[in-house]
C-alpha cells in the first residue's frame, strides 16, 4: 500500500485555498479558531499554511468546522 504522509498531501496549500475561498485573512481565520477553543495566533496558521507546523487532530477538527468543510477535503490527494 502507497501512503502519503500529511505534508505530501499539501493540507497548507488546501487550508490557504478554504481561507481565501471564505474570504478570510489569516488573521481572520486564527481568530474563528480561538473561538472555538483553539489556540492559534495567525503565525501559526502561517506556519501551517507554508508546511512548517504539524497540526493535532483537534486542530484540524476545529479548522474543518470553522472553514465550513468536510475532514477529507484536507486530506484528498492533489
């Protein structure tokens, strides 16, 4: 079995590609995750966006609800 690991997948470049599309700056976004209970300032979503920060799966659960989108629209293959 051929597995791709999380950054292969470009979760960043698919989290960047929601932010946009909702018309969010990464500001905005950090700040909808704060209220949700997530802790993450905009470097740190600049950090993800760009491959150099890994993201817990609480992480990625909170940014599937803010962005309004499904677990394997972050995890589909390109």
């Amino acid at each position: 079995m051929n597995r791709s690991t999380p950054k292969e997948r470009n979760i960043g470049k698919k989290v960047t590609f929601y932010r946009e599309l909702r018309g969010l700056s990464q500001k905005d976004l950090a700040a909808k995750l704060q209220t949700v209970n997530c802790d993450m300032t905009s470097e740190m979503v600049w950090k993800v966006e760009h491959g150099r920060r890994n993201l817990s799966i609480f992480e990625i659960d909170k940014l599937t609800e803010v962005l309004h989108v499904d677990y394997n629209a972050l995890f589909a293959q390109d």
